[in-house]
C-alpha cells in the first residue's frame, strides 16, 4: 500500500498536495513518500519477524542519501554493486559491515575499498574473481569474507532484461559447479573466508512460485555448505514486484483484498519461511523494488498536444532521461492528472523532449484529457526511476523531495545546465 490518493480533486502525497510541490520546485520533480517507504519496511521486519533474517535493502533502486539514511536508522543494511555505492553508504551513515557487495566486474580499487571498508561480504560471481580477492586481501594481510552467486536456472518469468537466473544470463555460477568452486576456495584461497551463498533469479517477479522453486532447488546445497563449511548465511536476493497497472488503486488496503493473486511481502514470506527456516542459518533478503517503487511518483507537466495523423499526443517535461523502463523494459506506469478529471478521457501517446522515437512514457493509452500546463503524476516511479536516469540532451537531472505527512524536503536539488558541463574541457584547438 502507498500514501498518493485524491483528496478533494487533488493528487496528494500524504497530505501534501501535489500542486504545490510543482510550485516549489518545479518539474520533473521526482516525489517519495516517506510513510509509505517506512510502512513497507515494517512489513517486510514483521512478515519474516520469526526467522533470523537480515534484510539489505538494494542501493540500485533508488540511492539518495536521505532514503538510504532513513534506511540505516531503521537497522537496515545494504546490498551495493560499486565502490560508489559503497561511498554513498559510508556518506549516509550506514554501517559496511552491514552490507553485501554484489556485481560481475568488482575492479581492484573498489575491492581494496570494500576490504578497508570491512563490508559484511563479497557476492562473487567467477573464479578468477575469487582469485583476485583473494590475492588482494593477500596484500593487505586480510582475509575477505566471501559468498558466491549461484545461478540456479529457474526461469523468474519476467522481461527478458530482468531475468538474472538462467544459464543465459552473465550473472552467478552454474548450480552444477558450483560445489567443485567452494572445494577450490577451501583449498587454494587462504585469504578468503567462506561465508555463505546467494543467488538471485530476477526482478519485478509478481508471484510466488519461481522463488519457491529456487529456494527448494538450492536448499539442499546451502545445508551441505553449511556441513562442510560453516556457511553462516544464505541469500534468496530480491525481485519482489509492485502494482504498475492498478497502482493508484492499490494505495488502498480493499484492492490488497480484491487482488489476492498479487504477491505481497506477507505471502512472499509465508510461502518462504517454512522452507527456510529448517536450514537453521541467517537468510539475507535484498529487496530493492519493493521497498521505494510504489512510494515514489513523476510530477510532469504536459506542455504541449497535437493531433498527428493517426495519433494524438500529449508532450510531457519528463523524458526517457528521467525515466527510461517505458523505452528499455516495455514498463507501464500508470500516468494520472494532479487535477482529477471526469472526462471520458483520449487515447494518446504521452511523449518526452527527447529526440528519440523510444521516448514515450505511454503508447495508445486512453487517459485524461489534460491540456497544455497541466500537472500529471507518473506513478509507480520511485524504483529505478531517477538511479537510472541522464543527462542525455543536455536535460540537467530531475529535482527529488521526500513528503513527510504535510511537510516537504528538498533531497536534491535540480541539476543546473553549468553542473552538467561543468567537467567537460574546452579544447583550445
Ligand atoms: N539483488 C541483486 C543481486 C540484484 O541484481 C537486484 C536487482 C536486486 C537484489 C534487487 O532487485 P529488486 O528487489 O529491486 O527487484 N532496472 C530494472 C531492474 C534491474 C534489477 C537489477 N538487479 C527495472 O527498472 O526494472
């Protein structure tokens, strides 16, 4: 559930209108409702409440500081996949220790960072990896703490994009080696500590079956690991999906009721506990998605509209560099006019400044007829929404602001076309 409804024909966030934020701070402002990220949170601390679990909550999704601080204080670690990430973390109070760092192509400035940091553990997805970190750790007269990502091959049924757990995917090690590797790690690698395992298998995955499929799959290997081992933890990743198409809807706790086949954290974990819990170690949960996506919207402005000769289209101040899932993912989110309307509403493509074809956020969609100034809110914005945006076109980055009941902050601040260029060097020549 999230905290953006109507209120008097006005989109709210909490009790913040949205109108007004657009008067403060302009658009494209991207706009978090902190209620919604807290309450989700608690979710997620109360529905694994009876198994020993350590939730790291996934940076790539949305990375300001402010939510990552917010994070922190309430126990959370973190799963990172850069030294910048990392720095972020370190910047935001969060504790390293804390944190998991995942990714194929970890370089050696940024494993030297992690192990001055003394991160929680490496997420190591190759051999050669391990035996980079290993002699690292060598020469810095550490041991580093190492799990290693396996690819179990269970399809997650979601865009092709966004599937990470089949022997198509760059990520992890294939389930069939992946004993023959931690015989090699306990053998060969003294500087590295055997700490435990994960895997993955996908993102924005809306039910429950795949997970189950590939915790029973793993499970019989995270208790030999744990025999031969020590193993003390065993990651399950992330890749719990949100409402796109429904999500205004679903700020209520009747649609919750009336769409039982959606997967909510509750029966994520229901379904998960009973097969997790006879391991008898740490399971570490990575959400990412889940956490901020419906708890963050795109306050736009339409600014122009025009008939074509087979279309119509609504020109937005928001494009694929602010938000790119509609041109990368085919993702919908569902665009809704801050003024509630009650027209029978138009079918248009709702399209961005950018010069590009694939810029659209909505191809024959029938929405509100809003004309030329006014405010739309593109929903479901707050997952891989600003983390994944550019400057492409030289459109300086999105403004944020966090709502928190009726109060509004400023999280960062509108780029400036200066910031933008301001380390490229003019060639005398
Ligand atoms: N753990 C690992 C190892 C991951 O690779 C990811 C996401 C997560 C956790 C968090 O997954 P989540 O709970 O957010 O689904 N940009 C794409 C999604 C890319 C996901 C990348 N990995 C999108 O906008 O749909």
């Amino acid at each position: 559930m999230h905290q953006f409804a109507y209120k008097n024909g006005i989109l709210h966030c909490e009790d913040v209108d949205l109108s007004r934020i657009a008067e403060t701070y302009g658009t494209p402002t991207f706009v978090y409702s902190r209620n919604t990220i807290l309450a989700d949170l608690e979710e997620f601390q109360h529905a694994f409440a009876g198994l020993d679990t350590h939730i790291v909550y996934a940076v790539k999704a949305c990375s300001n500081g402010a939510i990552l601080r917010l994070m922190a204080q309430r126990g959370v670690g973190f799963d990172i996949v850069s030294g910048g990430e990392l720095w972020r973390i370190v910047r935001a109070g969060g504790d390293p220790a804390a944190c998991t760092y995942a990714g194929v192509a970890k370089t050696e400035p940024e494993i030297r960072y992690a192990l001055e940091c003394g991160i929680y553990c490496f997420i190591c997805e190759s051999e050669n990896e391990l035996r980079t970190i290993n002699s690292i750790a060598a020469d810095m007269g550490k041991q580093a703490p190492v799990a290693v990502r396996v690819n179990p091959n269970v399809d997650a049924h979601t865009h092709k994009y966004i599937t990470t757990g089949t022997h198509e995917n760059k990520f992890g090690v294939d389930i069939s080696r992946i004993e023959a590797l931690y015989a090699t790690i306990a053998a060969e690698l003294p500087h590295l500590r055997i700490r435990g395992l994960q895997m993955h298998i996908g993102s924005q995955l809306t039910e429950v079956h795949p997970f189950v499929a590939a915790v029973q799959k793993v499970s019989p290997l995270v208790a030999q690991f744990k025999n031969l081992y020590g193993i003390e933890f065993w990651s399950i990743g992330g890749g719990i999906g949100i409402v796109y198409d429904g999500c205004l809807a679903s700020g209520s706790a009747d649609w919750w009721r009336d769409h039982p086949e959606q997967m909510s954290i509750r029966s994520y974990a229901q379904a998960l506990i009973p097969l997790l819990k006879p391991l008898g170690l740490r399971i570490v949960l990575e959400p990412g998605r889940r956490l901020v996506g419906n708890a963050g919207v795109l306050l736009t402005r339409c600014v122009y509209e025009k008939n074509g000769e087979s279309k119509h289209f609504k020109m937005i101040d928001a494009g694929m560099n602010d938000i790119i899932r509609p041109a990368l993912y085919e993702g919908y989110h569902e665009i809704w006019p801050v003024r509630e309307h009650s027209d029978e509403g138009i079918l248009a493509d709702v399209v961005g400044p950018i010069c590009e074809s694939g810029d659209f956020q909505a191809q024959n969609r029938r929405i509100p007829d809003v004309k030329p100034g006014e405010l739309l809110a593109e929903m479901s914005a707050g997952a891989y929404g600003f983390s994944m945006s550019s400057t492409y076109n030289s459109r300086p980055l999105a403004a944020e602001v966090m709502v928190d009941g009726n109060k509004v902050t400023l999280i960062r601040r509108r780029q400036t076309i200066e910031q933008v260029v301001e380390d490229e060097i003019l060639s005398d020549e």
